[in-house]
C-alpha cells in the first residue's frame, strides 16, 4: 500500500474534535439532540412503534416551522412588505415539501402492523395536536368546537385562542391587496375572522384581475405561491387519507371520530378557494 492511498484511508486527525468538552457538547447545548432523542418511548414490543412515534414527532416540528413562516409572513403582509412575506412563505413550501415527505416510514403499514401497536395510544389521535390546531387557524379553518377540546391545558388554549382570534394568513394577503389598489369587498376586509373563511365572487374577481394581467407581476408570483402552498397541504391532507385507509380501513378513529370519513372531510376543504375557482376563467 503506497503513502497516498494509506493517507486517504486514515482519518483526519483534528484536535479540536477529539478535544473533550466541559459538560454537554456545545451542539447538544444548541439543538437539545439529547432531548430530542429522549422522548421516543414505545408501549409496546412492535417494531413498528418506533416508526410511528419518530414519524409524528418529526411532523409536530414541521408544523412548529410552518406556523412560524406563516405568522412571519402575515406581520411582513399587514406591513405591506411584500419581500419578507415572499420569502418566508417560499420558506413554508420548502418545510411543507419535507413534511410530506415525512410520510415514508409509516406509508405502508398493514393493518396487523398498525394493530400491534395501535392500542398503546388510547384515545391520543394527531387531530388533538395543538400546533396543527394553529396551522390550521392560521389557514382560515377556525373552528370553535376544535378550540373548546384543550381547554383543560390553560396555557395551549391561550395560546391556540390568540390564533383563533386574529386574521388568518389569507385574511392578511387580501388587506395587503386591497391596499395596492386592488379592490376587495368590504364584506371580506371587515368579516369575523374567527369564523372559517369561505370562497367570496368578489375575491375571485380580484384574483381574476390579478391572473389576466402581466404574468410576471409580483401579485400573480404571490398567486402562484400560495397555490404551491395550498396544493402542498392539501397532498399532505390526503397521503394522511392513504395512510389512515390502508393501515385500518374505515375503522373509527382512536379519539371516537369516524376516522377515515373524517378525514376525507377534512382534506375535501380547500385552501384558498378563489385560487382554484378563478383558473377557470383565465
């Protein structure tokens, strides 16, 4: 073996890695790996518990990042600042496209699979999550009764109550265009935000304006980027839908929903509805 290939096979040896630390290792002191790495404790003997616990706790941190480019978005639109907005929703669609991904581990779950663990977890189900809670208030799905469910922990229904009241994300895109000149009703602009927003013809026609103008202009990029998040999250909605299909069927869900029909209900809701009505009339 000559000097060359010896030097590539050996390590590099760096003293500034192999030096111990004083207590945790300044990463784990940053990212709290330790933790993180603490909190996957199966109920069972399946195999496939790890799976699904590590599965659901990746998701909850990437709806902890989404929420954030949202609310990062929707101060940056209520300032009519419309490049931070841009660039924390394009952050969200890059969070949203590993989100999706997340599915992979527990896609292909056969129901004996599912069923050697399933029981672990009681009446514990992913709708009861408080962070997608605000996803979802944040996306203008308000719902009142949803709210009421975590009344028993004071600080998650404060917190959870402050996304109910405020605007949604969208609520803040249209006061953003109204205010560029675009004219969006009234009706709209000053509705109860704490009830689930609905498809309005007059934001269609904002939207139809916007769509049969330039097509480079920077409203129809804010368009076409909130298309990519709706699409995004309405693929997430359903690959819940498969997962939940072949992994149980129409079983009734764990907390006492109906499971599956449920959630079909739920991905069938469109986000930002004139977005998709007003590709008909370009």
């Amino acid at each position: 073996m000559n000097d060359r290939s010896t030097a590539l096979a050996d390590p590099i040896a760096d003293d500034a890695l192999t030096r111990p630390f004083t207590g945790a290792s300044p990463y784990d002191s940053y990212v709290h790996a330790s933790v993180l790495n603490s909190m996957q404790q199966p109920l069972t003997d399946a195999p496939d518990e790890m799976g699904f616990l590590v599965t659901t706790q990746v998701m909850e941190l990437w709806f902890t990042l989404i929420v954030h480019e949202w609310r990062t978005a929707r101060v940056a639109f209520a300032k009519d600042d419309l490049p931070a907005a841009m660039d924390a929703l394009i952050r969200s669609r890059r969070a949203l496209t590993a989100l999706n991904g997340s599915w992979a581990p527990i896609a292909a779950l056969t129901p004996a699979q599912f069923n050697g663990f399933r029981a672990a977890f009681g009446k514990a189900s992913g709708f009861q999550s408080a962070i997608y809670r605000h996803l979802e208030f944040l996306l203008g799905d308000k719902s009142a009764g949803l709210l009421r469910s975590h009344r028993g922990d004071p600080a998650v229904h404060e917190a959870l109550s402050e996304t109910y009241r405020e605007p949604s994300l969208y609520d803040e895109v249209l006061g953003f265009l109204h205010r560029q000149g675009l004219h969006v009703p009234m009706r709209v602009r000053e509705r109860d935000v704490t009830q689930p927003y609905a498809s309005d013809p007059g934001v269609v026609d904002v939207w139809r304006e916007i769509y049969a103008g330039p097509q480079h202009h920077p409203h129809l990029a804010l368009g076409e980027l909130l298309t990519d998040i709706a699409e995004l999250v309405t693929r997430w909605r359903f690959e819940h839908v498969l997962v939940v299909r072949r992994a149980m069927g129409s079983k009734p869900g764990s907390a006492g929903s109906s499971g599956l029909a449920w959630l079909e209900q739920r991905a069938a809701r469109p986000v930002f509805p004139e977005l998709w009505e007003v590709r008909g009339d370009v």
